[in-house]
C-alpha cells in the first residue's frame, strides 16, 4: 500500500505533467514577452499576497538569477514572520480586501515605458490582485497572468466590481496580455485528518 508521501509526490507529478502538456506554450509565450521587454531595458514586476508572495521572492536579485525581475514584496499583505499564535493573518486578510489598497501600492512606483507585469494568484478574486491587474493595465503595462484558471472561474468574485455591469471582476484573466493556468486544484490533492485538521494542500509547487 503505497504511503501518505507517495501518494504526495505522485499528485504533484500529475500536475506537473498537466502543466508540461498544456501550459508550455503559454509560458514560453510569457517568457518571450518578458525577455523582449528585459531586452528594451524594462523590468518585469512580480506580485502576489499571502502564499502567492512565495513565488515572487524566487525573483530576488541573488547570485546566479535572472536579471531584470523586481519582487514587488508588500509585507503588510504578507507576514510570515508569527508562527504561532494568528500567524498574523488577521491584518493580512483583511487588507487583501480592502477597496483601494493596491492602487496605492502601484502609486509608489515609477514605472517606465517598456515594463511589464505578473500577478500570481491562486484564485485571482481578491480585490487587492484584481486592483492590481486593472491598474497596471490602465498604465499601458502587459500583464502575465498565473492562476489556477478552475479555481478562478468556479470563485465569487470578492471586488466590488462584481455588483456593477460589464465589469472586470476575474481581472487577472479578463485583462492579461499572456496568462499561465497554474493548474491548481480547488481542493486539497490528498486529504489527510490531523487533529481534526486536512494537510496536503498542493498550492504553488507546481506554479
């Protein structure tokens, strides 16, 4: 009977997998829009809340990387610093939903003419990742979207666009120049009871 762990590292090979038969094309699409920009003596941003910040920070400058990638790292929305306690999600959480909040965020930048953008978002519901994808839009800049395509279209939209017609209110999809499905399940790839609790989420190692 193969084990808890097995049974892990074979879902996240499915997915993968997933991702190398349908998503090739798109990120290598991306890829081509960024070098193209990186070329022109833009920068390409990155942004995400909460867990999505993860994938940002692997674009920070360091030995050996890739040059002209910024990691637009919003501590206030990410705070992974508690452990115990409310793992300081409660302001987080709260600021994730805040009309506004991400065009301020954007308004403490100068971006210039050959930039670009990726906004990485499981869901891509959250007000501050659908701010984000309209205003970079509304700056002129391309965005490359990643999300979990299944998990955005099956999601109430939580901006408050959604209560007025013919808005954007899935943005990072509905306005992005290239968008990668990170393939994402809505639910956790394997369930796992501990104290009550279910383990096992896949959530950007496959992104």
């Amino acid at each position: 009977m193969a084990t808890a762990a097995e049974n892990y590292y074979d879902s996240t090979l499915t997915l993968l997998h997933r991702l190398k038969e349908t998503q090739l094309g798109n990120i290598e699409k991306a890829a081509e829009l960024c070098a193209d920009r990186i070329s022109k003596g833009g920068l390409i941003f990155l942004f995400g809340s909460g867990h999505s910040r993860m994938m940002t920070e692997e674009m920070t400058p360091r030995q050996g990387c890739f040059v002209g990638f910024v990691a637009l790292v919003e501590h206030s929305l990410s705070n992974h610093a508690e452990i115990v306690g409310s793992n300081g999600l409660r302001a987080p959480l709260h600021l994730e939903k805040f009309d506004g909040y991400a065009e301020e965020i954007l308004k403490s930048f100068k971006f210039g003419p050959n930039d670009a953008f990726i906004i990485i978002s499981t869901s891509g519901i959250r007000p501050v990742i659908v701010e984000s994808a309209l205003g970079v839009k509304e700056r002129g800049m391309p965005v490359i979207a990643i999300v979990s395509r299944s998990h955005c279209e099956s999601s109430t939209p939580a901006h408050s666009s959604s209560r007025l017609p013919r808005r954007n209110t899935r943005a990072p999809l509905e306005v992005a120049s290239r968008a990668a499905d990170s393939a994402i399940p809505d639910d956790p790839v394997m369930r796992r009871h501990c104290a009550g609790l279910i383990i096992d989420r896949i959530t950007h190692r496959d992104a």
